[in-house]
C-alpha cells in the first residue's frame, strides 16, 4: 500500500483515509529497530504540564534493551452503566523498558477528521474552574458526574485503556495522534473532563498529543534506515511536515533591449480643388451643358517611423522552500 501511494496509484480518497496512514506508518515502524524509528517518534508525545510547559512521558525509551508488540485496531470492552461498549484504539503498543517498567500505550489516529464523538458543550462547561484548577495543579477535584457514560470519545479510550493496563500490570498512556501544528489543548481538556465527570474520584488521565509532522523532522528520506527513509518520504509527499523557511532564491538576470516595429507605408493626399464654369456651346452643337474641371492631383508618401517600445525578456524565477519546525 506504501508503495501505491508513493507513486500515487490511490485515489485522493483513499490517500486521505487515516486507517491507510495509520496502517502504512506503524506497519513499516514495526520492522525497523525501536529504538531508530518508534521510541524516537513516541518521546515527541507530550502533555500539558498546566504552567506553560510540557511533559514527556515517554522521552526515556532509548536504552537498547526495550521490547514492544503491536496490536493493530484491538478489540476492547468496558463498562458504561448497565451495558458493555466495545472501544478499538488504532494501535495499542505494549512495551517494556530496561527497568522492567511495562508501558500499555493506546494509539488514537485522525488524520483530516476529528473526534467521532465529543461531550456536550454544555457539559464541558459544568464545572470548569474546578477542572481547570485539577488540570493546571495535577491535584484531585471531586465533581459532580453529569452523566455515567462518557460522550467523548478519547475519554471512553482512555477508560478502557486503563482496564486493559490493570490486566497487563502496565502504566496506561494514551496518545491522541493528528495532523495538527500545534498543542490542541481545548480538545484534549474536553476529553479530561467529560473522563473525571464519569469516574471524578479517578485520578488525572494521561493523554498526550503527538503530530504526524514530527516523523519529517526525525527521519532523513535519504540518508537513514530505509524503512524509516520510505516513511519519511511518504510523510513528506502527503505534505505533513512543519514550516522549515524558504530557500535562497538565486539572482534574478533581467536583460532589455528596443523593440523596432518595422516601417509603415503612408500615403498622404492634400485636399481635392475643382471648379467649375459655364461653357458655351458653339453653332450648332448640343445644348448647353456643364463641365467640370479638376486640378491635378498632387500625391505625396514617405515612411512613418513607428514609436519605440520597451521590452523585457526575465529568466524564469525558481525558489524552493518547505515547511520548518
């Protein structure tokens, strides 16, 4: 499929579907060393700290040592209330690090969509000084649950996600995965409060945010693993790559010259004079008539030198530039 899209053989349909990127990503990621591909791309996920820095929870997975397995869209089962609801992250990375610690991270991917279901907005406003005194000090609040299902849809992944962990005996971290450039905080507080408003005693959910773009950015299309110089190729012709400046731009060599238009032929008449007289006929001739008679007619012509005008003749411009973190 990777190879269909680098020659562009899929429709824009199918190149805009995340399920492809997803598949063609961590597919190819899953057979080049974690340590070259995989850990380095999940060290950029990061979380909001809640003073105006961020945390990064996953940055110490380089040891050499780490094993992980994949599970590619894992059926999941939790319960709402009285009925079970089946939740299916993207991709679900179990790893175990040097230490011993084991980490069960939950992959959700969106590409040009966004969530497939958020809360209310008015029940993400409930509450919100007190949420936003949790988020911002990393302490518990108790609030009122509105309701005992979770409307979001990172906040019910984030609830199976922490059963599956408990079964693994594994530290649960969600990445929430776009196209985006920048932090989405509002989309991400969303999902941590419709989460403590369904469990409030619970403690602060781990949902970090990681961008497609930073693939471009840690893979050399050329120069690295080639199964991590294919993906970075990939990510690079699907455009997902942060603003990285414009290029030189080369002189511009402009040349001018007169542009002679080629001579005209002018003919200039002066005006026709004529006049005319009574003739009287003779004995015996026709009545008498009237007759005419012109001056010759003097015709004179000359070339007309055509104004001159200005011509440019510019070298095509050529500026290369691509997108900068």
């Amino acid at each position: 499929m990777i190879e269909a899209l680098l020659h562009r053989k899929l429709t824009v349909q199918q190149e805009n579907m995340e399920d492809i990127l997803t598949s063609n990503v961590f597919g190819m990621l899953q057979y080049a060393p974690p340590k070259e591909g995989l850990f380095r791309f999940l060290a950029r996920a990061r979380i909001a700290a809640g003073d105006g820095t961020y945390l990064f929870p996953l940055q110490d997975l380089s040891g050499g040592s780490e094993t992980v397995s994949y599970e590619f869209w894992p059926d999941w089962q939790v319960r709402e209330g009285n009925r079970e609801r089946r939740i299916q992250p993207d991709v679900a990375l179990h790893i175990r690090d040097s230490n011993g610690t084991s980490y069960l991270v939950a992959i959700e991917a969106k590409y040009h969509s966004g969530k497939s279901s958020e809360a209310e907005l008015a029940d993400v406003k409930e509450g919100e000084e007190n949420d936003q005194e949790a988020d911002e000090s990393g302490s518990q609040v108790e609030t009122k649950a509105v309701s005992i299902e979770c409307a979001d849809q990172v906040a019910r992944e984030w609830i199976a996600l922490v059963d599956e962990a408990k079964v693994r005996k594994a530290n649960p971290i969600l990445i929430y995965l776009t196209a985006g450039f920048s932090y989405p905080k509002e989309q991400i507080l969303a999902s941590a409060k419709d989460y403590r408003r369904r469990l409030p005693n619970s403690p602060k959910p781990t949902i970090c945010w990681l961008s497609w773009r930073e693939l471009a950015d840690l893979f050399d299309a050329a120069a690295e693993h080639p199964i991590l110089g294919t993906i970075a190729r990939m990510i690079e012709q699907m455009g997902l790559t942060f603003f990285q400046g414009i290029s030189k731009v080369s002189p511009i060599l402009s040349t001018w010259q007169f542009r002679v238009l080629p001579p005209r032929w002018r003919f200039q008449v002066p005006p026709m004079a004529f006049c005319w007289r009574f003739s009287s006929p003779e004995a015996g001739t026709l009545p008498r008539t009237w007759r005419f008679d012109v001056e010759p007619i003097v015709s004179q012509w000359r070339f007309q030198e055509s104004a001159a005008a200005w011509r440019f003749t510019v070298a095509p411009i050529v500026s290369r530039w691509r997108f900068k973190r």
